[in-house]
C-alpha cells in the first residue's frame, strides 16, 4: 500500500475501528511519506513532533479553508470552530490564547481536584446503584461521559440544570472535526454549533452583568478589559471548544482505559492494589489507543521538508498521532502495552503552540477516576462486547457494558 491507499483504508468502517495495521504499514513506508497529490502522511514520532513544534507549518484555518474547501462558509459547525484557537494561527492564535490560558491557570485546574474526587464518588454511587441487581450497566453513558462534562461545567460556570443537553451537542459537533463526514453528520454539527451558540450567548450576557467565580465570567471580564484581544465572535467559539474538547477526549480516554485494563488482568489488579502509578497508567494509554488520532497542517513556503520529504506550497500533511505513538524508532515494542514505560512521551495532546490547554485536566481525571473505580468493584468486568464509535479523528467508545 502507499500512503494514499492508507488514508482510503482509514476512513473504511474497517479502518476506523482499528487503524493500528494500517499505521503499521505506514511506518514501513517510512516517517513521511506522499499520499496523493500535494498530500503527505507523517507517521514518525520525531517527524510529527517537529511539524507540531514548527510555526512555519499552519493549522487550516479559516481563511485557507475558504480558499480551499468548497462549501467551508455553509456550515456554522466549521466557521464557529475556525474562530477559535483550535484553528487559528499567528497571531490571532498568540493573541486568543494567551488570553484564555491567562485564566484557564493549572493552578485553576489543580483547585478542581477536591470537586473531581467528589465527582467521581457520586458517580461511583450512582453506578452501583445502577448495577445493583447484577445486571449490565453502561460505563460510558454512566460514568465516562458524566465525570468530564460534569467537571469542565464546573470550571466554566455551566448551572447544574443545563449540563445534560450537552452530551449529544458535543458529539454532534466534532463531527465537523472529522475527514469526510456525511451530509447528515454536517447538518447535524450545524445544528449543534447553532444550539451552543446560542447558549453561550445567552449566559456570557448573564455573567457579563453578574459575575461569578468561573471561567465564563474570568474569560467575560477579561475581555471586556482589554478590547480587541478576543471579539465576541471569538470569545463564543472558545467558549464552545473548551466545552466540548474538555469533556469529549477525556470520555475517549476514560473509556479506551478501562477497556485495556480489562484485556490485561495483571495491570488491572496492580493499579487496584497500589502497584501502578496511575500518571503512567494514563500515559500509556494515551500512547497506545490515544483519544485524538490524527491532525493536520499545511505548508505555506516552497522551502519546507519534512523527514527529507519536500512539502512545498500547498501541501497538506496528515500528521497520524495514534500512528506516531507506535512508532518503533521511538518506542521498544510499540505495540506493547506497558503502563511501566519510562520514555513515554504521547503526542496525543499536540505540541507545539497549539498543545491542548486542557491536557492537566485530562490527566488529572482519569488518575483518580480509574483506580478509584476498580477500588470500588472489586468485581468489575466486561458484560459484552464493547462497540467503538465510527469516527477516526477521535476515537473512543459508543458503548462499553460492565457488571459491578
């Protein structure tokens, strides 16, 4: 196969629901390889690092996108994501970013942990109630997606009422996140983008007017301080990426967790027991079935080269995470799942300047929530066969059935 019959195969039902042979026979491609025309697939972990590091390679922004992406300014979903920093680049990006991380702070995200731990605790309950009588329970609509909504609500100030609708908003949405996805995802998505819109719209104002101690308001505050660092078209569609990036990874990564430590018992039993960190836990599988698989970039000079591979003017690079992470020049046995790995360095929250800002988040979640779980079900297993999600780009669980 060459690199453009990988792409073809990865978005095959097929190769969605695992794409690891196919980063396989892409890294004997070699790191960089063509895929198509002005197409090039990444692959190597040293590779991807260095495109992610660079600022001489883009992100598609919305200004490419128009130039290049026929019916990109139809869709509400791709011009609401194209006003955030998730596909801005300098200096609109620099400008928006520095903004936002200015009061989304680690030691903001660290304050949250006493609220993670109740969290978890709560839903734990819940969770036993629910399996109670032995039967199926769920993971992923009764923990894994509760836990991370339930917590960036709260760092953004979201009231407890309105925190459900946004489960299938989020999904809806990150569709537009995808290849190719259908017509009927893109509607979809733009119905979504519409309905977040709207909402944080509606409770920016509220805070603009009555302050409180969260996000939205920091965020509110702060841009109404410093006019012309964030419009408020800008300052809606970060609010809607840091609503749905901080709960729909981390979904992925509690539930692709929990899942690995049931198809290896050992490591199951020494995270219960005490003899796994659960920071290398998380590490690990964020290596090896990483929630966020792919990304791309586009070059913008006739003098840039990845890998030895030139990427002039307009090439598009395909910058495969999930392949990255398994890369045998990095990693001794990549396809090995091992939580001890000491040399562990995923790129699945990017790099660069547009490493995930919420990556401490994350992590901090599914520390606590994982070992916290099998402390609780000393008994928990699988209760059938797990059904992944039809989505390359993201990629975690639709259904995860356990018995408590």
């Amino acid at each position: 196969m060459d690199g453009e019959e990988i792409i073809g195969r990865l978005l095959s039902e097929e190769g969605r629901a695992d794409p690891y042979p196919l980063y396989a026979a892409a890294h004997e491609l070699g790191p960089v390889s063509a895929a198509g025309p002005n197409m090039v697939l990444a692959v190597g972990h040293r590779e991807v690092n260095q495109v992610l590091r660079s600022t001489a390679f883009h992100v598609p922004d919305a200004a490419l996108r128009e130039r290049w992406e026929e019916g990109y300014l139809e869709h509400s979903s791709k011009t609401l994501l194209g006003s955030s920093i998730l596909e801005t680049n300098a200096p609109d990006h620099g400008r928006m970013r520095s903004l936002i991380a200015s009061v989304f702070t680690a030691r903001r995200v660290a304050a949250l942990e006493p609220a993670v731990v109740a969290a978890v605790d709560r839903l734990l309950d819940e969770l036993a109630e629910a399996g109670a009588d032995g039967g199926p329970v769920d993971f992923m609509d009764a923990f894994a997606h509760r836990l991370p909504v339930g917590v960036i609500c709260e760092l953004l100030g979201v009231p407890e009422q309105d925190r459900a609708r946004f489960r299938p908003l989020a999904a809806d949405l990150t569709a537009a996140l995808e290849l190719l996805p259908s017509d009927p995802e893109l509607a979809a998505a733009d119905a979504a983008a519409d309905e977040l819109s709207d909402y944080f719209t509606e409770l920016a104002a509220r805070r603009q007017a009555e302050p409180t101690d969260d996000l939205v308001s920091a965020l509110v505050q702060t841009a109404a301080a410093d006019h012309g660092r964030l419009s408020g078209r800008e300052l809606l569609a970060n609010l809607v990426l840091l609503l749905v990036a901080g709960f729909e990874t981390t979904t992925n990564l509690l539930g692709n967790g929990l899942a690995l430590l049931f198809d290896h018992p050992a490591e199951l039993a020494a995270l219960r027991e005490g003899r796994l960190a659960p920071a290398g836990l998380v590490d690990e599988v964020l290596r090896y079935d990483s929630p966020v698989q792919l990304t791309s970039r586009i070059s913008l000079s006739d003098e840039l080269a990845v890998g030895g591979v030139p990427t002039p003017y307009g090439t598009g690079l395909y910058l495969l995470l999930g392949a990255a992470n398994r890369d045998p020049a990095r990693y001794a046995e990549p396809d090995r799942f091992d939580p001890r790995r000491t040399d562990s360095q995923p790129l699945s929250f990017g790099g660069g300047p547009h490493f995930c800002l919420g990556a401490q988040l994350a992590r901090q979640e599914a520390a606590v929530a994982l070992p916290a779980l099998l402390a609780r079900f000393p008994r928990l297993a699988p209760a059938g066969p797990p059904v992944r999600r039809s989505r390359l780009v993201l990629r975690g669980y639709q259904t995860l059935p356990v018995t408590c």
